[in-house]
C-alpha cells in the first residue's frame, strides 16, 4: 500500500487476493503481443472486389458498405499526380521539361 491515499476495502483486497491465487495472469501489452493477420470483409459484389487492389482497400470499402456509400471510381495518373502534389506541397505540380533536342 503506498504511503498515502485511501486503503483498499476489503472486497477489493479480496479480489486482489483471489486473482493472485488464480495465478496473477496480467495480459500481455498490445505492443508486445504476436502480428495477426486479419481476416479480410466480405464485401457484397463482385465489383467491389474488383476495385480493390490492396488488402487495406477491402477494409475501406467494407466501411463505405455500412455507411451506404460506395468507392469513387480510380483517376487516371495525371490527376492522381496533381493531387498528390497539391496534398504534399500545397502547390500545383511543375510540367517535366524535355531534355531531349
């Protein structure tokens, strides 16, 4: 017991005391614990599956499911460039200038 502070009540010192003669199991941190590869959603159409290229991508769609949405479609790469661009300088994208002659 530290220094200070309330004691326990009985019915606490007791539970302490079962749980010791229990053997004490304390769960192990989350940080610690084995890597566990999650079982992926069901999702309800075949296009669906199709759009998902990843399998973090079945968790984001499976969530637009419940939430009655569904994944916008995929963007071609020069708009996928320039958004990336603008999210991670906050600038439009430069055009590429040809180093051929």
């Amino acid at each position: 017991m530290p220094p200070e502070g309330k004691p326990l009540s009985a019915t606490e010192a007791e539970k302490i005391k079962a749980w010791i003669e229990a053997g004490a199991e304390w769960p192990v941190h989350w940080a610690y614990q084995e890597l566990a590869e999650p079982d992926l959603p069901e999702l309800n159409s075949p296009e669906l599956e199709e759009w998902c290229q990843t399998p973090i991508d079945y968790f984001i769609v499976a969530r637009l499911q419940e939430a009655g949405l569904s994944p916008s479609p995929l963007t071609d790469r020069v708009t996928l460039i320039r958004r990336v661009t603008y999210d991670l300088t906050g600038l439009p994208p430069h055009p590429l200038k040809s180093t051929s002659t």
